[in-house]
C-alpha cells in the first residue's frame, strides 16, 4: 500500500473535536504534529483554555490537548512550561483504542476534566512504519470525511 493509499484522519479527529464543542469544550479543531518524514500521522485538538479539575490539577499546565496517532489512539496531553526545554508534556492514555466513536472519545475527556474519571500515564505518539500498513484501519478512516 502506498502513501496515495492512506486515509486522511483529519475527518475522524475534527468528528472528535466537533463532539467536544457540542459539550461545551472549545478547541481549535484537528491540528496536525508536524514530525519527520512524509508519514506524517499525529493530530491534535488543542482546547481554548486549560480547564481546571476538583481531582486533577491543571493550574500550572500551559495548554491542553487531546492527541491522536494512528499507533496508541488517544492521549490527553498536559503542557507545562520546561526548565531545560521549552516545555514538557505529560500523557495520559485514554485506552480506547485507535478509533473509537467520537462521542466515546468526548465523553472520557470530559469525565477525566470533571475529576470523574482516572487515566493512568500514556506515552508519546509513535509513527506507523510502512511495512505496517492497515488495509482496516485506512477503511476506518475513510468513513469520515474531511469538513470544511
């Protein structure tokens, strides 16, 4: 399977972010990462504003987003100030697998800001080798189309 052959997950991630919206969190839509190489499959959702939590403290976070890549699924992403780097960013790994319903993804999110819900620590996107091409996951991703 070649590049040409690959889905564009942009329509899956913006069918996330539109279901956040509806629940009242705002966000700037799918955003791709850019990383090396021309695979290039790591999107996020940045959120308008750093929400603040009764379990979860995200007072000192700098931004938060909900991260997408098409080895892990979802991360919901704490960004802090770095004292080495610019910043670091702490993960949390949804465990929903690569592509769950929209709405299945919003409403983790908005359990896990609420304080309802505990994620344990996730890690950072990882990149698709071409060997591992997935005839299903592509079809998967097809199913949403690009908006607007």
């Amino acid at each position: 399977m070649g590049t040409e052959d690959r889905a564009d997950p942009r329509g899956y991630v913006q069918a996330v972010a539109a279901k956040l919206a509806e629940l009242g969190f705002g966000n700037g839509g799918a955003v791709p990462v850019d990383r090396p190489g021309e695979r290039r499959r790591v999107l996020v959702i940045r959120f308008d504003s750093v929400f603040d939590a009764e379990n979860i403290n995200f007072a000192d976070a700098e931004a938060l987003h909900l991260g997408w890549d098409e080895e892990r699924g979802w991360t919901l992403q704490e960004v802090h100030p770095g004292k080495f780097r610019p910043y670091k960013i702490d993960y949390y790994n949804l465990r929903l697998g690569l592509i769950p319903e929209p709405a299945e993804v919003a409403e983790v999110v908005k359990q896990m800001l609420a304080g309802d819900l505990w994620l344990g620590a996730g890690e950072g996107p990882r990149l698709r080798r071409s060997a591992d091409d997935d005839v299903d996951l592509e079809a998967t991703l097809a199913v949403y189309p690009l908006g607007d």
